[in-house]
C-alpha cells in the first residue's frame, strides 16, 4: 500500500498575501472586474440621473439602459460582496498565522488593518447597493442576480 501523507496546513503571513495578490493572474482578475464593475456603475448612474429628470419614458432611457438598470444594483452588489469575501478569507489566513506562533503576531502588520478596513468597506458597499436594488425593483429578480455574481466572483477571487 501507497504512502498516506496527511496534509499540512500552510500558514501565509502579510507578506506572503501581498506576494501572492502581486501574481499576473491576480492582475488580470482584478483589472477584468474592476472593469466590469465600471461598466455597471457607470449604467446604474446614467440611469438614475435620468429617473431623477424624469426622463423614465424617452428612448435615450428606454433602450438598453432600462434593461441594464436593475441588473446594474444586482451586478454592483454581489461584485462588493465577492470583494468583501476575498478580504474576509485574507484576514482568516493572518489570524491563522498568528494563532500558529510560526509566522508571529499579524495584528503588527498593516496589511492585517488594510485588510480589515477593505473587508468592512466593502460589506457596507454591497449592503448599500442591494438594499437600493430592492428598493427601486423587484426581489424575484433583483436576488437571483445578486447570488450569481456573488457566488461566481467569490469563487474566482478566493
């Protein structure tokens, strides 16, 4: 019979993360839904600024801009919301570390803070968006968009 090894866990420090998000991979994930999220932001708000001038019935708000509003709140939210995952997992990895006395106190190390003030960040942006998602459209379809881009991006990303 075949060697049983049993798996070790790998502790990462703040710099071993840093060095890790500085890979090309990572890059072109962040750059690719930072984009993305662009794209969403930038129709979320051309549409409400035309909702505000009460402009909801002219074909400049009728065409694809009124089929991407709603979608906008959603695509916004879960995208926060993947970001808030992957911040989250970074600092479950330091207090990994710390508590492992192999790689030392990361409440000493400002990534440590830099990550939880993102992470927090983040969770209010994606509450903010989806509660104004379901304010202005429907639940049925405001939550399945949300849970898609949440789930896919926080996959990706962690």
């Amino acid at each position: 019979l075949g060697d049983t090894a049993v798996s070790e866990h790998v502790f990462y420090d703040a710099d071993d993360l840093v060095e890790l998000y500085h890979r090309w991979v990572v890059f072109f994930y962040g750059t690719t839904v930072l984009a993305v999220l662009g794209g969403f932001f930038y129709v979320m708000k051309k549409a409400e600024r035309l909702v505000k001038e009460g402009k909801q019935k002219t074909e400049e708000y009728m065409g694809l801009v009124a089929k991407f509003h709603p979608i906008s709140y959603a695509a916004v939210a879960g995208i926060f919301g993947s970001f808030s995952v992957t911040f989250g997992k970074a600092i479950g990895e330091l207090l990994a570390a710390t508590s492992s006395d192999e790689k030392g106190n990361q409440f000493e190390e400002p990534f440590m803070y830099v990550f939880l003030f993102c992470m927090i960040a983040t969770i209010l942006m994606h509450t903010h968006y989806l509660a104004h998602g379901l304010e202005f459209f429907d639940a049925l379809f405001i939550v399945p968009v949300f849970q898609c881009f949440f789930i896919v991006l926080s996959i990706m990303g962690t």
